[in-house]
C-alpha cells in the first residue's frame, strides 16, 4: 500500500464516524431521496442569504456521495467535499470527475484534512452535526474558515410535522428543543425552512421512507402520505466567523 494511501486511511478512525446505513447501504435509493428533497430550492436559497459563494472556496462536511458538490460548483471558485466513508469518497469522486475546482477526501469532520483559514463556506447537512457531541467538529470548522467566513449546517426539524415526529418516534432520545438550545450556545442563528420532497414514482416514495425509518415508521409514513409529495421542516444554523479582533 503506498504510503500516502496508508495515511489518509489511518486519518479516518471508524471510532469517529457515524453510521450512516441509509446512504450507506442504499446510496442508489439515497440519490433518489437526494433529487426529491427541496425540489423548490428553498433550503439553497437560506444558503444563499447566509453567504454567497460566487468565487468563493466552499467545503462540504460530510458530503456523503457528494450529490450538493456540483451545484456549489457552479459559481464557487473551489469546492473540496469531506467524507470519511471509502466507499462514498470514491462514489464522490467519480460523480465530480468532470469538474475541474471540485475535489473528494477523505476525513472526519473532527479532523478536516484542509489548512487554517482556506474556507469562506463550511457546509453540512444531515451530517455529524447533530448537537451536543459536535463540539470538535464545530472547532475544526472555525480552524478552516478564513475570518468573516460562515459555517452553516442543515438538518432535518424535528418540531415540523410529518417528517418530524416520524423521525422522533425512532429515536425517543432525541430532544429537539435540546439540539436547538445547544446551536443557539454556539452562537448559531436558526433559520427554519419548509422544504417539498417530489418523488416521479410512488415506489420511489415508499422506498425513501423505508431507508430512513424501522419498518413500522415506514408504514406509518407510507400510510399518512398519499400522493408523490410531502413537506419536511428543516433548521438551518448559520454561524459567521468574526472578521477583526473583538474588542472587550
Ligand atoms: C445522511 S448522509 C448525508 C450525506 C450528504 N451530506 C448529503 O446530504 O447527501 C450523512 C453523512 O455523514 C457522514 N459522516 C458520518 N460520520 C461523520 C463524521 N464524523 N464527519 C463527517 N461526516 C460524517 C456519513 O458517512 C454520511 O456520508
């Protein structure tokens, strides 16, 4: 093994990562939950407002496959996606090959394999930044980001129904109210969104929802959602990088 392989590898420490089966298992089903999530472009938008990224260097935490890195890289100037997954760091890779500023690599967003203060945007979404617990990601994100530069993280609103209580009921230790009180410590704005997911096929539908959920919420969701669409809440925390000394 060369030995710059055998170092990335050893930078990614399985005791850092967290699971993921639904990208992980079924990255083909993921792609189609991926397309049909915010088909109205209404979480891009909130990025947008929080921080423009025409010209600018932009990293994608987490990035998974990296489905977003494509439309970051329509204006940014770099676009560098994070995974500490193998197999989705090369499914990322051969999904940007074509795209001459947009690299894949591989690292935890513990330990981001990028130098101090190479970042104006620092995004995740649905990924490690799930609240109290992501403390050295959060460190590791400022270390990255140039001043005046924005960390934003998207994740999924457990407040907004259906999705919410859907996702809540799987996981009876998950606090909402907590993980929005531990980005509002941080220092983070909340922006909530309300996405449409738009799915071609009812198939499509019901197999999405049997990725993210135990076989009983599956049904449950299946059965409370008639048609090819449904709403999903979102949090947007968005967290600028002071840009000049802070003066007491
Ligand atoms: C639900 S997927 C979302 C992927 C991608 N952001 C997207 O929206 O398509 C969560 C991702 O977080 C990754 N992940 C798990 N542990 C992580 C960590 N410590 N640091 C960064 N990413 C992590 C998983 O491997 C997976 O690719």
């Amino acid at each position: 093994m060369k030995g710059f392989v055998r170092a990335a590898l050893a930078a990614v420490r399985p005791v850092d990562v967290l699971p993921s089966p639904n990208i992980w298992q079924w990255p083909e089903v993921y792609e189609v939950e991926n397309r049909a999530q915010d088909v109205d472009g209404v979480i891009w938008q909130v990025l947008r407002e929080a921080c423009d990224w025409t010209g600018k260097d932009v990293v994608d935490v987490g990035c998974g496959d990296g489905f977003h890195l494509p439309v970051f890289a329509r204006e940014a100037r770099q676009v560098t996606g994070v995974e500490p997954h193998p197999p989705l760091v090369h499914r990322a890779r051969a999904r940007v090959a074509d795209l001459p500023n947009v690299s894949a690599v591989a690292g935890p967003a513990q330990r981001l394999p990028l130098p101090d203060g190479s970042a104006d945007l620092v995004h995740a979404r649905t990924a490690y930044f799930f609240g109290p617990g992501c403390e050295p990601g959060l460190r590791e994100a400022d270390r990255v980001l140039r001043p005046g530069g924005t960390l934003a993280i998207v994740d999924l609103d457990g407040t907004a129904e259906p999705y919410g209580p859907w996702l809540c009921a799987g996981e009876p230790r998950y606090n909402p109210a907590d993980v929005e009180d531990f980005f509002t410590a941080q220092g983070f704005v909340l922006r909530r969104v309300r996405a449409v997911w738009r799915f071609e096929t009812r198939q499509d539908l019901e197999a999405v929802l049997r990725i993210e959920f135990s076989a009983e919420i599956a049904e449950r969701a299946i059965a409370q959602t008639p048609g090819l669409s449904f709403e999903v809440g979102y949090r947007v925390h968005i967290r600028h990088k002071p840009s000049g000394l802070l003066l007491p």
